[in-house]
C-alpha cells in the first residue's frame, strides 16, 4: 500500500469523517450502524485506492460507499429493524430555517443533549464527531478501554431508548444548546491544553479536535459571537504551544517563553475573531477570556503586559461568570500589576474554597509569591502542595525544581543566622 493512499486516507479521516458519519446516521437512524458503515467506507479506501487511484473528491467517494453499505445492511435486515428503537429524524422539525440544518450540527447537538451526563458528552463527541477511537477516548478519560467501550455504549442506547432527537435545536432553544456544546469543546481543549496526568505536556489529539470542533461549528454558525469568542480564545492559547517546552522539555512559564516561536497567523485570526465577538452586549465569557489572551499575545514583552487591563478584564470575566478558578487568575493578576505581597494577599480568601482544595495551581500561585518574598520555608511548603495535587509529569519536574530551589535558600539561611548567633 503506497504511502500516498495513506497519507490521503488519512487526512479523508480528519476532515471528512463528521459529515460523513452525521450524513449516514441521518440514514439509517442507528448510530451504531452508521459507524459501522463509516469504518467499512474508509478501511474500502484502503484497499481500493490502490488500483482506481485516489479520488478528486475523497469525501464524496467515502459518503456514497458509507450509505450504499448502509442501504445493504437496511435492506437485508429491514424486518429486525423494524422492531428496534430508532433515532428521532422528524425532517419536519428538522432545525432552522437559515443555514443551520446540517448532518454535522446534528451529530454535535445529539451527542451533547442534556439528556445525556457531560462525561457521556464529552465521550460521544471525541468518539462520534472527532473520531478518536475508543482507546485514545479512554485515555483522555483516564480509565480502561473495556470501561469507555461501556460508557459509549450506554450513552448511544440512551440517544436511542429515550428518543432523543438527531436535529439542530430549534431557534428559541438553540442558544442555550449551543453553550452546552460550547462547554464540551472547551472542556476538550482545556483538558488537551495540560493534560492531568501522563509523560507529556499536551495532548495533541485533543487540542486539535477541540480546535476543528470549534472551527466547524464557526463554519456552521459564523454570525454566533458566543462560537467566535471560542474560537478565538482556543486559537490565542494554542498559538503559543510551540514555545511551552524548552529544549530539554522543561515547563516554560509565560515569562520565559520565546514570543518569537508563536504562531502569528493564529494569533491574527484570534484578534480579528475577538474583535467581532467582543461587540455583542454583553459579551460572553469565552469573548473576555478571548481578551485576555489577546492582551498577552499583543504585548512584545513579558514586561510590557499591560496587567491593569488584564485585572479589568478579569472584574468583568467575574460578573459573566463567577468562578473561584477566575478569582484565582485575577488575584495572580494582581500580584503581577500591584507586587507579590499583593498577589499573595489576593489570593488568600481563596484558600477557604472548597473547590480549589485540591487545585494545585492555587498552592503553586501562592509558592511563587512567597518565593518573591524570600518566604522560603512557607514556600517550599506550598510547592509540596501543588506537587500532592499535580500528576503531570511536565508540571511536576518543574514543581520539584523549584522546591528544591527554595529548601536550599531555606537551609542557606538557616545556616547564616546559625553561623552568627
């Protein structure tokens, strides 16, 4: 098999495979035989390619050979069919009237129904709309390939049994639809951007499907500010992956990083999404958020970030969206703009939070400041801390290194005082 065909299968895979499955299912109103179809269609590739030659249209030589298998299946077992349980595709309540009715926002909305648990969400859409296999969405989910099977199971049985509907919402429910499958996304891509456990930093696959899951449905919905403001906050983040890692793989704070190996197409593409997302009033949280990290990747220094707009824009993130992990980054901010003894007093009425108990970035926050302070001993006791919280491999090399730092300032100055009593 040439590398040509591969290579050309799987990129069919990575751009195709949403609209082809969404477009099957709409068919044969069983998600289960639709994937199946979806798989036959693309592991047929594989194996014909080779002798007619790769496609002009890729996408569209996969649909028909999905839905012709599909029709197979149907017509063969159309008497048991009859009998099962099927998808909801009432085509007369079939979505909007203005462009939305796509295969795609079908699939994204079913597998986000609230019907559904978020885990279940989250699992449909990496495994259903993403297309990661059920391995790589057991370990994003941190548990066994046999659990997840399970879990995936149950969600498209639930789709099924409790009739939820394969549509596009209709438009007096569809904003509200439309954050629940927001959250998805960004859920994806935050949990991609640091993973929690694991040798590596991020993982790619996740960041990447978070990013075209937001990118079809701006496709899908370009005049949604909400989708705008996270497409633009994913891609501002995401633009300065490549300067995360040093070298020799060390975590690269914000200050430390080479600002020349970010992306700045993606840094354009954000600031001009931001921008048209920042006009509506008022604004969503994913639009400030998108500010914040405009304001970073605008400033051509760690030293000319402008942290008074950052806090502003943090007082406002907090009136759309109260959160503790929000305080917490505005009284980091704080501590950036006003001083570490700032910081640090920001950030303690944090510490009675009860969901940021367990949160190693507050103790982290709070070990840097008092690091600043020459506070040694109490620091190395908040870097303990994060590391109890922390199960990244990345993170935890670096939290080690700077605990070690300050247990030798703090025994330094143990040994001073000592020698001059």
């Amino acid at each position: 098999m040439s590398a040509e065909v591969v290579a050309a299968v799987a990129q069919a895979h990575r751009r195709d495979w949403a609209q082809l499955l969404a477009a099957t299912a709409r068919l044969t109103r069983d998600l289960d035989l639709a994937e199946e179809c979806t798989q036959d269609a693309y592991a047929q590739a594989l194996r014909v390619w080779p002798q007619i030659g790769i496609p002009d249209r890729p996408g569209a030589w996969l649909t028909t050979t999905a839905r012709n298998r599909a029709l197979d299946v149907l017509r063969r077992e159309s008497a048991l069919r009859r009998a099962l349980p099927q998808l909801v595709t009432d085509q007369s309540v079939s979505g909007p009237e203005d462009g939305l009715d796509d295969d795609r926002l079908r699939l994204v909305f079913t597998c986000c129904h609230p019907a559904l648990s978020r885990d279940a969400q989250v699992a449909l859409t990496l495994r259903l709309v993403c297309g990661l296999s059920t391995a790589e969405v057991a370990r994003a989910f941190l548990v066994p390939e046999p659990t997840m099977a399970a879990r995936i199971t149950r969600a498209k049985k639930k789709i099924t049994t409790a009739r939820i509907p394969y549509r596009v919402p209709s438009p007096d429910h569809l904003a509200g639809r439309v954050s629940a499958v927001l959250e998805v996304v960004h859920l994806i891509f935050t949990t991609g951007h640091t993973a929690p456990s694991g040798a590596h930093l991020v993982r790619r696959d996740l960041v990447d499907s978070a990013i075209n899951l937001a990118r079809m449905l701006h496709l899908l919905m370009p005049t949604d500010t909400e989708i705008s403001g996270l497409l633009a906050l994913l891609l501002l983040i995401h633009a300065r992956d490549d300067s995360r890692l040093s070298a020799s793989g060390r975590l690269q704070l914000l200050s430390e990083q080479d600002r020349g190996r970010w992306d700045t197409r993606l840094i354009s593409e954000g600031v001009a999404l931001v921008t048209v997302a920042l006009r509506r009033r008022p604004p969503t949280r994913y639009a400030v958020e998108a500010a914040i990290a405009a304001v970073h990747a605008e400033a051509p220094t760690w030293q000319d970030t402008d942290w008074t707009e950052i806090v502003g824009l943090y007082d406002v993130l907090l009136q759309l969206w109260p959160s503790p992990v929000v305080e917490l980054n505005r009284a980091v901010a704080v501590g950036l703009r006003d001083g570490p003894q700032a910081g640090l007093d920001a950030l303690t009425p944090l510490l009675a939070e009860p969901v940021l108990a367990t949160y190693g970035y507050l103790s982290a926050a709070r070990g840097d400041f008092l690091r600043q302070l020459n506070r040694w001993a109490p620091a190395a006791d908040a870097y303990q801390e994060a590391l109890a919280h922390t199960d990244n491999t990345v993170e935890r090399a670096f939290l080690s290194e700077r605990l070690g730092d300050v247990q030798r300032q703090a025994s330094a100055t143990i040994t001073f005082e000592e020698a001059y009593r």
